[in-house]
C-alpha cells in the first residue's frame, strides 16, 4: 500500500503517453503517440472515425496491450499495472454503462461495491451523485425511464462514485440534447476545478472549444497539440472564406467541382448552417475569383468574407494533411 502510494504521489503528469503504438496485424491503428495531460486539466482527443482515439485510451486503460511504447496513468504502466490504474481511474463511453433495469441508487450502489467503497461512504456518496446529477425525488426510478441528460449525469456519477484523480470521457454527450451537454460540461470543469485530470473525446466543436488543450490525431498519428486558440493561429492552412449566396446547396457543388477540376485551388468547402466555409491560399486573392465563378452560375452573392476560422475550419484543415503527405 505504501508502495502504491508513494507511486501516485511522484508521478511526472498524471497522463504520460510516450511513443505509443499499436497495429492489429497489418493495419496500425495508432502509430508513435506521444503526449502528456496536467493535474486539473481537462483535454480534448478529437479525430476521425476510425482515427486511433478509442484505441488510445483503451491503451491507457490497460485494455489492450501497445505493440510499443508505454503508458502511464497517475505513475502506474498501463499495461503492465491495470489493476491499480483501474482503482484509480474513472471511465465513461458514450453507452452510458448503466443497467436500464435497476433503479438510479442500485446502480451507484452497485459501482460503488465494484470498487469496495465502505458501507458508511456509499451512502454519503449516493447522496452527492443523486444530486450531482439532477436526480432528486427520481432516486428510485428506473434508469431505462430516465431521459438522456439524466441518464448521462446518472453514468457520470457511476464512473466517479470511488472519486478517481483521472477521468476518461469517450464521447459521453453523442445523442444528448444541447442543453444536457452543456450541464455535463460544468460538471466537467467542476471536476477539473477540484483537481480532476479530464481526457475527453468529442465529436462536438463547441465542447472542444471548452477543452484547455487539444490534440488531433489523423490515421494513428497525432498531428497538432495545442489551446484551441493556439492552434487557430498555428495549425490552419490557409484561409478562410465565409460566402453568403441564394443557393447554398447549388453553391456547394459547384465550389466542390472547381475543387475537383483544380480551377480554384480550394482546400476545403463545407457548409456551416446557411454559410459556406471555402478554405484558399489567400483570401485576397480568390474573393473575386470565387464570387464571379458563383454569379456566372446565376447564383446571388450576399457577401464573400474573409474570417479567422473556427476550430472546425483548423481540424479538418490538420486531419487532412497527413493523408495529402502519402
């Protein structure tokens, strides 16, 4: 126990994640990772379908073993310390791990005895997980009845019911209404603000934007770690284009054929609600040019601005590169 302890108490980052790599047969799912997450920080790991990211946090859950390097979660080998990274880790997927025919309080009562929580604190933590998660006056009720939200804050308190020092958050908000998401998100930086270490995936740009840092892994490989800030200023190639037009839809494609037949060295065209994104070399230059190819098509141009651009603008500019660099 001294041991254990000690280990915790000395550990370099709470999450430390150095050259890791795992292929299953031919195919390599993440390829040479290396990063590290700070005590109370709450970080983003975004990337495509199929990118390496649950695959990642598998690793450092000591669920699979890497093909190489190594993996420390609060001082401890992923893979060769599980069971201790397990007492001390909190884990949640976007399934929402709960059991639909029990009630809210058997199943904390029964993650609770999973990890061997004491009679006396079991019960003061039910109590603080009911009302964590919004759940008062519905202790009782069967978790399959339960809406979204109240189902994910349920799942939450789950994970955290043995108050673990790192959480692992695997798209926990896919399927949940807007205003769910961002009550889960303060419970996040309550969390974080008590000394939580956070590693969150999301499909969601708004919840990256809310992340302190981020880390955008493409194809097994991490290509871009930063603030969400930083990496708009660093990480974007080229510039971004915000076009006001009659037509979007028709506009889309006739952007994404000049795309495809390299008239307008257009990296990327993407509709963002009503607006269109097109992403050029520079602004200056390829405003006319892209106004004029719109018109020409008897397509009404309201405006073509040149604008900072969002996270999503820079993900999907970063995702893209390694895959143009084979």
């Amino acid at each position: 126990m001294r041991t254990e302890l000690s280990m915790i108490q000395n550990y370099e980052s709470p999450i430390l994640v150095q050259n890791l790599t795992k292929r299953f047969g031919s195919f390599t799912a993440v390829e040479g990772v290396s990063f590290n997450v700070q005590t109370g920080e709450v970080f983003g790991w975004l990337g495509p379908n199929g990118a390496g990211k649950t695959t990642t946090i598998r690793m450092l859950l000591g669920l699979i073993r890497p093909t190489s390097g190594n993996s420390f979660v609060l001082g401890f080998n992923s893979a060769t310390q599980t069971k201790s990274v397990h007492a001390h880790v909190g884990y949640m997927s976007q399934q929402f791990t709960l059991y639909n025919d029990l009630t809210a309080v058997q199943n904390i009562r029964f993650y609770g005895g999973v990890h061997g929580l004491s009679s006396d604190l079991l019960h003061q933590r039910i109590v603080e997980i009911i009302r964590m998660a919004g759940l008062e006056g519905r202790e009782n009720a069967i978790t399959g009845s339960l809406s979204g939200g109240w189902k994910q804050r349920l799942a939450l308190g789950c994970a955290i019911v043995h108050q673990p020092q790192v959480i692992f958050l695997d798209e926990p908000t896919a399927g949940v209404d807007p205003i769910s998401r961002r009550q889960f998100w303060e419970l996040i930086y309550q969390m974080a603000k008590d000394g939580v270490t956070v590693l969150v995936t999301t499909h969601y740009m708004d919840e990256a934007e809310l992340c302190q840092r981020v880390g955008f892994i493409s194809a097994g490989r991490l290509v871009a770690i930063d603030s969400p800030s930083r990496l708009k200023q660093t990480q974007m190639h080229g510039q971004v284009l915000e076009i006001n037009v009659s037509d979007p839809e028709k506009a889309v494609r006739l952007l994404k054929a000049a795309q495809q037949n390299r008239t307008i060295p257009l990296d990327e065209v993407a509709l963002y609600g009503a607006q269109i994104h097109a992403v050029v070399p520079d602004a200056q230059e390829y405003r006319e040019v892209v106004g004029q190819l719109l018109a020409e098509d008897e397509i009404r141009v309201d405006s073509i601005e040149w604008i900072a651009p969002t996270l999503e603008d820079v993900f999907i500019s970063s995702v893209k590169a390694p895959e143009e660099a084979n």
